[in-house]
C-alpha cells in the first residue's frame, strides 16, 4: 500500500475515506459591474434566447464548502491555474481596520467567518487536515489536465500539507517548493531567528507539464559606450553626464530559481499603491509570477480564499479571466473596489448562493414536509430571537419585550404587502395583547422597505423595527454557542431633481445601526456620511440584477466621497432608479426609486 498521511475523521465507520460535500446549487448575481447599456442589451437577448451569455468574472461571496462544488458542473477540468492562500489560524485573517474621519478601530470577525474557522480547527490539525483533504479533491477535479495548483502555506502546517497533496495531486506530479523569503519584516529583540519567509507547493494535474521560467531584470545604473551590449543586456537612455556623454541604465536578466525575495513593503507601507491595510495582503509581484508561470492570456485562474483581491487584481491585468471567491463580507467589498481601480477593468459579476443554500438547509434541519417544515423553521428562529411564541395568527409569530414579531420566509425578501397585513393583525390583537410595536426578522427585504412602510405604519401607530436574520443561523456550532445576533437595517435617504432628461441624485442621510461601532469612535463622528464607504447607482434597474453605472468610493488617496450624481436619459420614459451603498463595514443597503422623464 502507498504511503499516506492519516488522522482522525479521515474515514468513516465502514473504513471508507469521508467525501467532500457535493451539494451543487445555483449562484445568484447581485451585481454587474462596468458594464456598459450595449453590453448589457446584448446579455439580456442571449439570456431570453436561450444562449450562453458572454463570459464574465466572477467575485462570489461564500463558503467554499459550497461555491466549490458548485462550480463543478460548469468548470470541472476548465480552470488553468489555482491559487490559494487558506488560513493558518483560527478566525485571526478575518479582522480588518476601519477608518471613520481621523479615527480608526479593528472591526473583529463576525461570528460567521469565526465560526467557519473554529470548526476548521476544532479538533486540532486532524480536523484542519480533514477540511484541507476534502478542499483539495475539489480542486483537483475543477483544474485542467494541463492546469497547476499553488497553495501558498507557512511552517505551521506545511509539512503535513504537502504529504496530504501527494495523496490527492500523486506524488508524480509535484514540482517545486518555492520559497517567499520578504527580508524587510524586521523583527528585533527575538529569541532565535526572525520568520522571514512562506512557502509554496506547486502541483500539476499531469507530471508532464512544467512551468514557464521567469525573467528578472537587474537593474544597473552605468555609463557605456553604446557599441558594447551583450545578449543578456538591454538598455534605455538615462540622460547625459557633465560631460555631455550618453548615460544608460542596463538591465541584466535572471530568471528565477526556487526562492523568490520579494518584500512586504508594498503592503505594509501606508505609502505603497498596493497597501490597502488587510492583515493577509499579498504583494502583486509575488501574485504575478504564479500568474505568468503557469497560464497565458485568457486562461481561467481561480482563488477561493482572496481576501483583499490580489489574485483577481493581477489576473486582471495580465489579461486572464478569474474566478475569486471568499467567505468574508468586506474581502468581497475590498475586492470589488481593488478591482474598480483598475483602467479599463472588464465587466465582472458578484455572485452568491443566497436562497438556494437556507432552502437546503431548511430541509435537512425541518424535514421534507411542507407544514410541518415551515411550523419547525418558525419555533426556530423564535428561539433564537429569545421570543415567545403566539397561536391563532397568521403574520404575528411571537412576542418580545412586549413587541410583536414576524418571521419573514427562507426564500423570499419581506415585502411591502407583508407589513401592511402584519400591521392590520396586530392592531386587531391590540385589545388582547397590547405590545409597543412589531420587529420583522428576515434573511432579505424588498428595496426601499425601510423608510416607506415605517412612515405608513406611523399612521397606524405601529413602531416597527426591520433586523436582518444573519447566516451563522444556518452553522448549527455558531447556534449551540450563542453566537447569533441579529442587526437593524440601515436607512437611506435620497433626494430627486430632474430638469429636462438629467437626473440628479442626492443622498441626504444614511442611519446606521452602529452595533460593532465602539462607543468612543462614534462619540467622534460628526457627519452621516463618514459611515459610508461606496455608492453606486443603477439608472435603468431591470429587476434582473444590480448593474452598477456609476460609482464613488473612498480610497486612501481620495478619502471622501462624491453624495451627487446627475445622469442624461436618452429617450423618455418610466425607469426604475436603484441605488446601493456599503457601509464602513461592508454591509450594503438598497433603495429603488421611480422616475418620470418627461419628452
């Protein structure tokens, strides 16, 4: 028998070796991303016509326990080159800076990516194993037969990686062990040496393949004369001496061997281009070699851990198509800014796996049949919100605190029609049960929900407050810890001017709940603008998918954000106006508008 690596859970009660998870399910486009109205015509022909639509890049949010076995119907044996970076602790890669105006605080992970990664570790390295083991199959079957695997690790766990790569990839196809050495991470007053260096195992689908060598220039600063080069030279005028003699700078080639120093700099030094203040950044001179060793223009490259997007970024720029994904909310936001920085960035899509994945679990929680399904998933969520439950209604579920509480479905967002019919039963049940108002708990509400049915339902006396029921819901650990907690809506506030077919938009206001916000740093915030990060507006939303035609972001260089839009129609008409903001911590809020462009 072969060699191999064994730990605890690897196999199952009958000796079998345990399979990743094969639940496949159907992403759902949030948002488009600079692509232009033709364009954007011409997807939706194609679609109507049953066709493949043009390909975009994909950024999707989510675990990849299951985004990978998603992609597998489409992209088994499609992608080229895979890159990843996974975690080498528990939860510590998820926490990011925050800056408010002059101040800045550490948003810590959410319960979600702490959870993700606590389950990762939860036994230890057996149980790290058996998560890497079951991610490994999945990228195995999704590369090409001439596709290449670098998996970017450190001495924590590298050594145990590698034989468990030989398992899965065949001892045959390894290639190399490359080592990042960065010698300007300093580290003094140490006992012993300074950690100055990660490693990465490269591994090929066949043994045959090998990777493409890689130039480096050495930079060298001379005066020559011009008739001596050799070939291993190339030159550039860099001005004359005092003299008046042409001086030259020369570039001698190396090509790379197997330790590749690169330092940090780029993505430590507030000054770099690259520095985005993400404690897993990567530097994109390290990125554009695994990119140029192992694919060619148009080559499909995949990273399912990209926290801050270099993967993606790079692949971008070297003319590759890529596919990025992460389970972090703000690695998903960070990205999508990276990636708008970029000139002439190609259309690209965010995806998730949205109601197809609590459908899922719904059903291997509650049971298959239907009553008692929804009866279960209802007592459920009412224990979670610490709620009591209520009979002999249909829109009111429970009660807390004196206030009533609806429970919005597992597949379809709050609506409009659901709070009005809400608010009737509970004004019927006033006289039984007096409660202060009602709380709707929902996985998604319809756009624009927050301020119109609030300002309806004053008339009727009804205080209502709109939380989001969050995905740790669905990790049954996260559940038995007490690690739920469930947040208001934001508001958004929007105001509307059109002169002849110019349309002009103004946000006036934006209320955040500031749950994660500490208390001395809101005490320190002085404008309702300072919590927002990024807005864009769809001007023709289509209820297909959010296509973002303009946006305004802050960037380290341009901290501030532009709070007015004006936009020309073309033609007259009724369109449908969506505009979306993020918050400072990633979380997005939606507002749709109707407007009337008169001839």
């Amino acid at each position: 028998m072969p060699t191999e690596l064994v730990w605890e859970g690897k196999f199952d009660a009958k000796g079998c070796k345990k399979a990743p998870l094969r639940v496949q399910l159907p992403f759902q486009e949030v948002e488009t991303i600079n692509e232009s109205a033709l364009d954007r015509g011409k997807q939706l022909a194609l679609f109507h016509a049953g066709q493949t639509r043009a390909w975009r890049n994909r950024l999707i949010w989510g675990d990849k326990k299951y985004v990978l076995p998603s992609l597998l119907p489409e992209f088994a044996g499609q992608v080229n080159l895979i890159y990843i970076d996974p975690p080498f602790a528990v939860g510590s890669d998820f926490s990011f800076q925050v800056t408010i105006e002059t101040e800045t605080f550490t948003k810590e992970p959410s319960m979600l990516e702490v959870k993700a990664y606590r389950d990762t570790w939860v036994k230890g390295l057996d149980s790290y194993l058996q998560w890497f083991y079951e991610t490994s199959i999945l990228l195995h079957e999704l590369l090409s037969e001439d596709g290449v695997i670098y998996v970017h690790l450190d001495e924590h766990a590298g050594h145990y990686a590698k034989v468990l790569l030989d398992e899965v990839f065949g001892k045959s196809n390894f290639l190399h062990e490359i080592v990042w050495h960065y010698p300007d991470n300093f580290q003094g007053n140490v006992n012993g040496f300074a950690n100055n260096h990660n490693i990465l195992l490269v591994y090929a689908k066949r043994a045959k393949v090998k990777l493409k060598r890689l130039e480096i220039p050495l930079e060298k600063a001379v005066k020559r004369d011009v008739r001596v080069w050799s070939k291993t030279e190339k030159k550039i005028v860099a001005g004359r001496d005092e003299a008046g003699n042409l001086l030259y700078r020369t570039y001698e080639t190396k090509f790379a061997d197997d330790v590749w120093t690169i330092g940090q700099s780029s993505v430590t030094k507030a000054k770099s281009s690259e520095w985005l203040s993400y404690p897993t950044q990567k530097p994109e001179e390290l990125l554009r070699r695994v990119i140029e060793s192992a694919s060619n223009a148009g080559d499909l490259v995949l990273d399912c851990f990209c926290g801050s997007g270099t993967t993606p970024a790079v692949a971008e720029k070297l003319g590759r198509r890529w596919i990025a994904a992460d389970l972090g909310r703000f690695a998903i936001h960070t990205t999508r800014k990276r990636l708008l920085t970029i000139d002439n960035v190609r259309p690209f899509v965010v995806q998730n796996l949205g109601k197809y994945e609590r459908q899922l679990w719904q059903k291997s929680i509650f049971g298959p049949e239907e009553q008692e399904l929804q009866t279960r998933y209802l007592q459920f969520i009412l224990k979670l919100y610490h709620a009591q439950p209520l009979t002999g209604n249909f829109w009111l579920h429970g009660i807390k605190a004196q206030r009533g509480v609806h429970i919005g479905s597992i597949d379809a967002p709050i609506t409009e029609a659901d709070v009005r019919m809400t608010v009737a039963e509970w004004q019927k049940a006033l006289g039984e049960r007096p409660t202060k108002g009602i709380d709707f708990l929902g996985w998604e509400f319809a756009f624009e929900l927050n301020e119109i049915t609030k300002q309806q339902a004053a008339l009727a006396g009804a205080d209502l407050r709109f939380l989001r029921i969050p995905r740790e819901v669905l990790e049954q650990k996260a559940v038995e810890q007490g690690d739920i907690q469930f947040f208001e809506l934001a508001a958004l506030f929007v105001a509307t001017t059109i002169k002849e077919r110019t349309l002009t938009l103004k946000l006036t206001n934006f209320v955040l709940p500031l749950d994660y916000v500490p208390a001395e740093i809101q005490a320190q915030v002085t404008n309702w603008e300072a919590w927002i990060d990024y807005w864009a507006v769809d001007f023709a939303f289509k209820k297909d998918t959010f296509h973002n035609e303009w946006q305004s972001y802050r960037t380290r260089k341009a901290n501030k954000i532009q709070t007015q839009v004006a936009y020309t129609y073309e033609t007259p008409g009724t369109y449908q106006v969506q505009v979306k903001v993020i918050d400072i911590l990633g979380n997005d809020t939606t507002k749709t508008l109707q407007i009337v462009i008169a001839k």
